[in-house]
C-alpha cells in the first residue's frame, strides 16, 4: 500500500519546491523504501514542449518521450530512477482527458462538472503512478505557491485523499523566510499567510520545510510552530546549500526522514545516504578547476540571467567534473556577441571546453557555427548538443566541404545544400501545424561503431550493450524535427566528418565527430538527461576528460 505526500510551496516561487521534493524522495529511498516522485504543473499546457524556456526553464524528456517541467529531471537524478508519463500531471492533460471522457460517454449521463470530477481525475492519475511504480512512497510536487487560483484544484485532490485515507496523506509546506537587509532579521509573517491560506483550502500542513538564506534559529522555530499549528520538531531548518546535493544531508540534520516515517507509523533501520556523503565531500573539497563555456540564448530576462534553460546540461558537467574531482566553472556566452564581434571568437581560448546545446529558430544561430568552427580550428574540445550538432554539421559543410550555402531548413527552408532536413512525417506535421507532442521524442537506439571517440565514452563508463562486432548499442532521449539529410552523408564523410552513431531502425545519423581533434564529438540526442551525479554520462565524462587535459 503506498503513502502519499503532497509538497507546497508557500511565499514564493523559485526556492527549491522541486529539489525539496527530490531530496525526501532520496531519504526515504536510503532508508529502503520505492519511491516515485509526480510533478503538477499548474499550465493549461498539455506538456511543456510549448513552452518558451525563458519562461519556464528546461524542458526535460523522459524516456518514454513526454516534454515535461524541469523537476522531473531533479527527480530522476536525486532517486537514479527513469520516470514515465505517469509521473508528469498538467491541467491540461486533466482537463484533456474528462473531456475525452465525457465525449466517450463515459460519465454515464452525469453533469461533468470541476468539482468532483477535475480533482477526481487528478486522484485517479496519482493512483496509477502509485499502481505502476509499485512504490512504498509516492510524492507529489504541486506547482506554483499557495494562494494561486490555479493550483486549487490539486490542492483540493490532495485534501480528498487525506479524507479517504487520513493515515496515508502526508502535507508539506515549502516555505521561504526572507531576510531583508534593511532589517537584518528572519522573518516569519509571510509563511504564517500561506499557511492560514492553505488552511483555508482545507489543509493543515504536517510538516514546514523553512527554506532561508540562513538556518532557521529556536526563538523563529517557536514562532512558526505557534502561528503555523505545528509542532517545533515538524519544523525544518533548509538554509541555502552550495550544492542541491547536499540538501538530503541538511534534511537529514533535522531527521526528516525519521520524522516522516513516524507520521505514517513506519519503523526502519536501514540507512545509507554514505555514497551522497562522499560526493557532497568531493564537492566541497575540488580544488582543481576545468572552465566550460556554454554558447545559448535562453539566459536573459529583463536585468537577470537566468540558466534553468540549461539545467540538465549543467548537472551533466558538473556531474562529469567531480567524477574527477575537479571543480566546474561555467560561463554563459550569449551566441549573438559572436556574430557581431569577431575578436570575441579569441577569447573562447581561455576556456578548457565548449558546448553548445539545443535549441530552437533563427536567433544567435550564425554566431553558434562561427564558435564551432573556432573550436574545430583551434582545437578546443567541443561538445555540440542536438542543434550544436546540426550546426556542427552546417558548418563542416560550408567549410570544409565548399558548400557555402550549405544550412538547416529550420533557418532556410530552400537553400542550395539542405544538409540538416526533416523528416518527410514532420514536413506534414509542420504543414498542418501539429506542433504539440510530435517532435521525435523519448529515447531511441543508437548504435556506436567500434573504435570511435564515442565508442571509447561507453565502453569506458561500461555503458550500453556490445554486439558481436564490438560496436555498443546505447539507448539515448531526443528533442528535435530535423536531422542530417542522409543525401549529404556521403559527401561528408569522404571530406572526414565521422558518422560514429547511427539509429538503426530508420538508419538516422546519430553522432558525429572529427579526428585529429583533442575532442569533437556533436549527438543528435540530449545525453545530458540521462546524466546522474554517481554516474555521469559517457560523453560528458569524456569531453570533461579533454577539456581537463587542455587545463594542464
Ligand atoms: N531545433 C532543432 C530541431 O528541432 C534542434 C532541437 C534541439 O536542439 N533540441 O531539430
């Protein structure tokens, strides 16, 4: 029978629901127990994939190929779990579906109405994630922060459940205490409004994670728990940490874990969070230094940069670095500059290793191709993601191959040398505007010839399965439309470029790479999403290893 527990975020948005929620997960899976972790995300959006990242952050993809919010990718790298669709819940794919219901007869001739029948299904998916995953614990991260019109109905699913089963509902209340530096002190009002809002949803929560800049002292502890209706020990003191890792490990100071199973009457003595422990340590102690520059656009909001667009990239290299032990520097370089300013180019010296990730349309597109040829030339290592492998492509064309007009049709729809081209299903797609859902998503094979760079990644992080002639099959996650024209393949493999990983059902280049080339390597998939803090992905490790090489 599994448990749940519903996580809310109170005050604000942006302090760390989402790595919260991870971190329980990774507690309660070291204390023995199956957990799964469920996203709400409060959007009309059927899924993410529409949505503008600057806005909302990355959109991560599961295996099984749902565009969804970038929490699920904490979840998958906190629990080491592959998470599904079930594990992803918007209200648009609620309302989607009580409306293909009512459409199918399915009410039987009822009023369908928003209550009962959106919480109802909001229940009902919840208990099929619990069903499939056949987890002791199942976690639900309800989007956006108490007092939004938006959530209610998801808070109100989860005050149903408690009444069903009030023994296995457990609430949590992730609340920010601001320290404005006019004042110089914690305060607690704010949090004490979102919990008489969530009160007046119906709902008490059990536990107030209090997420700070700093810990949480006795005399505030007090106050919570005398304002809030809870017990000073459900209080839990979450200051900023320098790495989200080691938030299980501040969790655990306050015994979290213990806690939780003690609401629900559970008793366990198993305990291992030791392997977290020797990463936070290595962590905390790398010395060593390997610079990455990372070439994108989804960085600038208004006076802020913001680098949720990236975050599985930069939990890829970060993950590769301190597997050896190394501490990552990361600097975010808009493409744009590189168009306009040509001197800038020589400055990509300074850095150990380039990539340049996905993306999408024609901004900042040319300046990307101009950093990948100056990678190419100079011999920095260069790790191109999806879109940084078609523009790999692209650029290899034009200057090696004398294609000049050589483009993606994404940019140029009839250029003279369509080395980046669609499918001919998605030209459809695209004609009839099908854009929700019908990228090529979700993981696919790849089969890795023996005796290239990325062969060397797998067989050295002992990843994917080799076949009789030592090439290794490897399953990896995609994002994307387009994809290199096989009409071009052969005219640039002859000039050098290196075809390593091929799809083999439908015979789609997968990776290239160069030789001669301390590393250079450009995949058509997104490795970084299925990249884990103990371990990391294959061709992050190796690029970092090149770029580690370059720094000494
Ligand atoms: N825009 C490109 C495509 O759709 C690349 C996508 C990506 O980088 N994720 O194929």
């Amino acid at each position: 029978m599994a448990r749940f527990i519903f996580v809310a975020g109170g005050v604000m948005s942006g302090i760390g629901k989402g790595v919260a929620t991870a971190s329980i997960g990774k507690i309660l899976q070291s204390k023995g127990f199956k957990v799964t972790a469920i996203k709400i995300d409060p959007y009309i959006n059927v899924d993410a994939g529409t949505m503008n990242p600057i806005e909302h952050g990355e959109v991560f993809v599961t295996k099984d190929g749902v565009e969804c919010d970038q929490d699920v990718g904490n979840y998958e790298r906190f629990l080491n779990e592959e998470l599904t669709t079930e594990n992803y819940i918007t209200t648009g794919r609620v309302y989607e579906t009580v409306i293909r219901k009512e459409r199918n007869l399915e009410y039987g001739g009822k009023c369908v109405e928003v209550v009962p029948h959106i919480p109802d299904e909001v229940i009902s998916r919840i208990q099929k994630a619990a069903r499939k995953t056949k987890a002791d614990f199942v976690l639900i991260e309800i989007g956006g922060t108490v007092g939004e019109y938006q959530n209610l109905l998801f808070l109100e699913a989860g005050r149903m459940m408690k009444l069903q089963h009030p023994k296995d509902v457990l609430f949590i209340l992730v609340s920010y205490l601001p320290v404005p530096r006019i004042i110089g002190e914690m305060k607690t009002k704010p949090t004490q409004y979102a919990v008489r809002t969530l009160n007046s949803a119906g709902i008490q929560p059990d536990i107030i994670i209090a997420r700070s800049e700093m810990p949480l002292d006795q005399p505030r502890k007090n106050k919570i728990s005398i304002f809030c209706n809870v017990q000073e020990k459900d209080v839990i003191s979450a200051p900023d940490a320098e790495s989200i890792y080691e938030v299980p490990i501040n969790f655990e100071k306050d015994n979290l874990g213990k806690l939780i199973l003690k609401k629900f009457g559970i008793r366990t003595k198993k305990e291992n969070l030791k392997d977290w422990q020797r990463l936070v340590k290595i962590i905390k102690n790398a010395k060593k230094k390997v610079k990455i520059g990372i070439v994108g656009k989804y960085f600038k909001t208004g006076d802020f940069t913001l680098t949720d667009s990236y975050i599985s990239v930069i939990e890829a290299v970060k993950h590769s670095a301190w597997f050896y032990k190394t501490k990552p520097e990361l600097t975010w370089l808009s493409s744009e500059v590189y168009e306009k300013n040509a001197t800038a180019l020589k400055e990509l010296k300074n850095f150990d290793g380039i990539i340049v990730p996905g993306g999408f349309g024609n901004r900042g597109v040319e300046g990307k191709i101009k950093v990948i040829e100056y990678c190419r030339k100079n011999k920095i290592p260069y790790l191109g993601l999806c879109l940084g492998m078609q523009l790999a492509v692209v650029e290899f064309a034009r200057n090696i191959c004398q294609m000049k007009d050589a483009h993606t049709t994404e940019i140029v729809e009839h250029c003279k040398y369509p080395v980046i081209d669609t499918l001919s299903e998605q030209k459809t797609l695209i004609r009839e505007k099908k854009y929700g859902g019908t990228m090529r998503l979700g993981e696919y094979p790849c089969l890795i010839k023996k005796g290239s760079r990325a062969h060397l990644a797998y067989l050295k992080s002992r990843q994917g399965e080799q076949n009789k002639k030592g090439d290794i099959l490897v399953q990896e996650r995609h994002r994307h439309r387009y994809e290199l024209n096989n009409e071009f393949r052969k005219n640039l493999e002859d000039k050098g470029l290196i075809m390593s990983g091929i799809n083999p059902e439908r015979d789609l280049v997968e990776i290239i790479e160069i030789s001669q080339h301390p590393f250079f390597v450009a995949v058509q998939f997104h490795p970084e999403f299925k990249s884990k803090p103990l371990s990391p992905s294959p061709l992050f490790r190796e690029f970092i290893r090149a770029a580690i090489h370059r720094s000494t």
